[in-house]
C-alpha cells in the first residue's frame, strides 16, 4: 500500500520565434527545444512503456509553443536544421579524424547519430510533435496543461478583460490542436493574484477590486494549477472538510498543524471568491525535491561528468564536445566528455532523487497520517536542452518509482483522484521568480513596457466596444489583426529576457514591432470603421501593418473578438 503520491509536472515553453530571427534569437531556440527536449522526451516515454514502466507525466504545452510546433513552417524548416545539424557533426568528425583525434571523432559520430534519430523519430510521428503527446494523453501516460496564451503575466495585465482573453484564446488552441479538454493550466512564471484590490506596478489609472486568478481558471473551465511552495507554506485557513465544507478561522493552520495545513505535499482549494471554499486546486511544488535537480551548483546536472552546456566547437552554434568537470573552472579548462561514465551517473542520481521522494512522503506520513504528493514542477527544456542527460534521468526515475509499491506515480489530475482536498486557503500574491514575487517583471528596467502594453489595452477595449465589428466584416477582420498583436505584445518572455540582461536587443525589438503594428492597425480599423479609408487602398504604411501581421505572424490564425467581452 502506497503512503503516497510522485506527479513530476514539466513546463513546455517557448516565446513566439518562429519566422522571427534564426540565431543567436529567433527560430534557433525552438528547433534546439525539439530536437533536445521534446522528441527525447517522447522517446522516454515510450521507453519506459516498453519496459512496463507505466509512466506517468504532467506535460504542460504552453498554446504558443503548441502554435509553432504544428505549423507547416516548423515542420519544414526543423527537417532542414536537423540535416544541418547533421553535415555539421560529419564535418567535425571528419576533422577530428584528420588530427588523429579518435576521442573527439567519436564524440562527433555520437551527434550525427543523435540528430539522425532525431529526424527518423520526426518522420515517425508524420511531424506532428503536438499530436504525438495527445496520442500519449489519450493512452493515459500524460496530462497536457493549457496555458495563457502567450504567456502573459497574469496579475499585472491592467484589464480583466485581456486576462480572460488570454486565458481564453489559450483554452481554445489546446482544444484545436491537441483535440483535448484541458483540465489544468500552468500559470506563466506561477503568477497568482488573489482577489481584491489591484494596484498598477506603474502610475496608471486607478486602484480597483479585481477578480483573482483561480476565478480566471474557474470561469475558462479549469480545475487545478500549480504555485510556488511559498504560496502555500504562507496561505491562510478559511474552510475544512468532514462530511461537509466547514469556516474555519485564520488561526486553523497554527491550531492543527497535523492536518497538513500550509504544507506543499496538500493540494488545497483555493477559497478565492469569498463565499465558499473555491472550485480550484493549487498544488504547491516542493521545492526540497525540486533543488536536487534544479541548482546549477549543487544540483545533479552540475556533476562533473555530464555535458557541459556552454563550451562549443567552433564557430557560433557548434556542437558540445565537453563535460562539466567543475563549474568553477572556466570554458578553457573543460575535459572531454566521456559517455561511458554517463550510465552510472545517471542511475545514482535518479536512485537518489527517488530515495528523497519516498523520504519526503514517509516523513509526511509519520507526522501526519496522511497520504502526501510530492509535486516536482520543472522547466521542460532543462531535460535535454540544458541537461543533456535529463530524459534518461527521467527515464531512470520513472521506472524506478513505478516499481515501488509505496509510491503511486501520477499525473496532476490523478493526483487530485488519490488525494481529494480537504482543505481551503486563501492564497497570497506570488510568483515563481526571485522574491518569489514580481521584481523580475516590474524594475527600472521593463516599467516603460508597461507603460506601452496599457495603453495597448485601453485602446483594444475602445475599439472593440464602439466599433461596428458584430456588423462589419472588415471592421472585424482588421480588429483581429489588432488582438493577436496584442496578445503578442503581452508574453512575459521579453520582460523577463531583457530584465535579466540577454538577449536584451531582442527583446525590445519584439516590443516595440508588435506595439507597433497594433497602433497601426488600431488607427486604420478606426479610418476604416468612420468611412474614411478602404481597405483596398490602404495607405503604404497601413498596407505594410496589415500584410506583415498576416504574412509573419502565423500563429493564432482564429481570433474571437468574444474572448475580451464575454
């Protein structure tokens, strides 16, 4: 009999790139994410159905990724990067092999291998990565979450309306492209903002009450989310269960301790609306599990045997021809990699991370009679991409805990079945960034983006509420142009990439080209609405705005005006 539950949840996120840049920004990111994490990741999974591992695994594809990766421009360009990929590895064997460098020229076969499978597995799966974790979905294996549609920061967007917009333009590409109802929703950076009085991060309008970010989920038909351990360890009691929900005091959590309030191995109602104990589940990630693998310094992926990430051959974005060693030492004094060593390392780390889970609900157990679940949430893209050898550590853990009968392996939604909540908090406002707070989105350095995204909104609301477009086609078309733009404008990855110091032209380039083009087509839709121009004989720079957005921009292809106003 198991004493509880193991729900690994990865985050599959890229910004919006395809067609917009190759390398060192651009398509570049997306292809490597594919031909690293998410073709490996499949691969795992079948691998471990092979060996009757029954695996099981929160998948979380963000709608915009989802976008790209069924795009016919995907598909086409990722062939081509796999087969210069693979030219590459064969004309860096073939030096090696001319320097009588027998280590290095197998190392270099080892990459022609990989990016050759890589494009046999593509050809298998007819392309279609997204498709593929549906058929994985429907057999059982994985919980796809949804997500804001491009990712947005959630709590600092200025009207509900473009919060519900996003979540609602996210639901409905989950929907098309996977074929699925989606039942959770990973909240971009873990941004929650419970109900209440709302301050913008920048002087802008005015102060006001707001409807918090579980009655966003609740209303978009969801049921469950994820938070930092923070969230929880800081929440606040408001409702219990025996036969029936009960009040409780703020005071519960410290009077019952062995209940299992604020502890992150309790999934817990979110008890937002202020009536009753909440439709929603948070499920908090446990951040002593998390660190074992997530620290760059302490954490497995720093092992000295594993590949290093930075250290490249040749020019630009050459292939990885060494390891960790120490990550104190500088680029120049890596040692080669060796992938004999890998197995062994590999497999002490995932037993250990595995000791660790059953510790932890053992632990949990003893303390409170109850069954727990340890919720380990990770970046997707550190399996593969950043971590190399990630999709075995994966693979190792799930046979592993899947063999022992005191942990019952999950997905998010199984867990909720084997631990129904029996409690309600009241969450506080949070984030999964430093601080736990949202410093990294709002600081001297991206406040002016603010400044252009709310005047983006307010004059989105405008349009779509005194414009024709219920009666005008081409006043409709032109004001979808505006809202994919303005879903655009809103992703979190450009704040945050230009906050943290990379990729920062980048960034304010991606800004400032969907700021513009939505200013542009906001004053033609209002010339156009007032009789004033025709769409037939725009204006050059209008023409421009218009055939760029339908042209470049290729993911969201269904605007529904709806999403902001229903």
């Amino acid at each position: 009999m198991s004493v509880g539950s193991f729900c690994l949840v990865l985050h599959g996120h890229l910004p919006y790139v395809l067609r917009h840049g190759t390398w060192p920004h651009g398509e570049s990111w997306l292809f490597e994410a594919a031909a690293e994490t998410y073709l490996p990741l499949l691969a795992t999974l079948h691998e471990c159905e092979f060996m009757n591992g029954h695996p099981r695994m929160t998948v979380g594809l963000t709608p915009v990724l989802l976008e790209q990766l069924t795009h016919d421009d995907f598909k086409t360009r990722f062939r081509s990067y796999l087969g210069e990929r693979i030219e590459r590895a064969g004309r860096d064997r073939a030096g090696f092999e001319r320097d009588h460098n027998a280590h290095f020229a197998a190392l270099a076969g080892g990459w022609e291998a990989f990016y050759e499978n890589c494009l046999l597995q593509f050809d298998a799966i007819d392309a279609d990565i997204p498709a593929a974790f549906a058929a994985l979905a429907r057999d059982g294996m994985v919980e796809i979450l949804t997500s804001a549609a491009t990712h947005a920061y959630l709590p600092l967007l200025y009207e509900d309306s473009s919060v519900n917009a996003q979540m609602r333009a996210g639901v409905a590409s989950s929907r098309r492209i996977l074929g699925l109802e989606p039942r959770g929703v990973w909240l971009p950076e873990c941004a929650y903002r419970p109900r209440g009085p709302w301050y913008a991060p920048i002087p802008w309008g005015h102060p006001r009450d707001r409807a918090g970010t579980d009655q966003v989920i609740a209303a978009a038909g969801l049921d469950h989310f994820f938070v930092e351990h923070h969230e929880i360890e800081q929440s606040r009691s408001e409702w219990v269960h025996n036969d029936q929900w009960h009040k409780v005091d703020w005071e519960e959590a410290a009077k019952y301790p062995d209940r299992g309030w604020r502890n992150t191995l309790e999934p817990v109602r979110v008890a937002g609306n202020g009536s009753g104990p909440g439709s929603t589940v948070a499920l908090g990630r446990d951040r002593e599990i998390c660190e074992r693998v997530w620290s760059g310094k302490v954490g497995y992926p720093a092992d000295g045997a594993y590949l290093e990430f930075h250290k490249k051959h040749g020019e630009r974005d050459g292939l990885r021809y060494w390891r960790v060693t120490d990550h104190h030492l500088g680029l120049g004094d890596k040692q080669p990699y060796d992938p004999a060593s890998i197995a062994g390392r590999v497999h002490e780390h995932a037993t250990h991370f595995c000791d660790e889970v059953r510790r932890r609900l053992h632990e949990h157990r003893n303390h409170t009679g109850r069954n727990g679940v340890v919720v380990a949430c990770f970046d997707a893209e550190l399996f593969g991409h950043w971590w190399f050898e990630g999709p075995r550590f994966l693979r190792d853990v799930m046979l592993t805990l899947n063999a022992d009968p005191d942990v019952d392996v999950c997905t998010s939604a199984e867990a909720l079945e084997h631990s129904q909540p029996d409690k309600a908090v009241a969450l506080p406002e949070g984030s999964w960034g430093d601080g736990g707070d949202h410093r990294v989105w709002v600081n001297d350095r991206v406040k002016w983006v603010w400044d252009i995204e709310y005047r983006c909104e307010a004059t989105f609301g405008t349009l779509t509420f005194t414009l024709p477009w219920q009666t005008r086609d081409d006043v409709r078309g032109l004001l979808e142009l505006a809202g994919r733009e303005l879903l655009l404008l809103q992703a979190s990855d450009w704040i945050f990439i230009i906050a943290r110091d990379q990729a920062v032209d980048y960034g304010i380039k991606r800004i400032t080209q969907h700021a513009e083009r939505f200013e542009q087509i906001a004053e033609l839709v209002t010339a156009v609405a007032a009789g004033e121009a025709n769409i037939d004989h725009l204006p050059e720079l209008a023409q421009w705005a218009v055939q760029d957005a339908v042209i470049h921009d290729v993911v969201f292809p269904h605007i529904d005006l709806n999403w902001w106003h229903v």
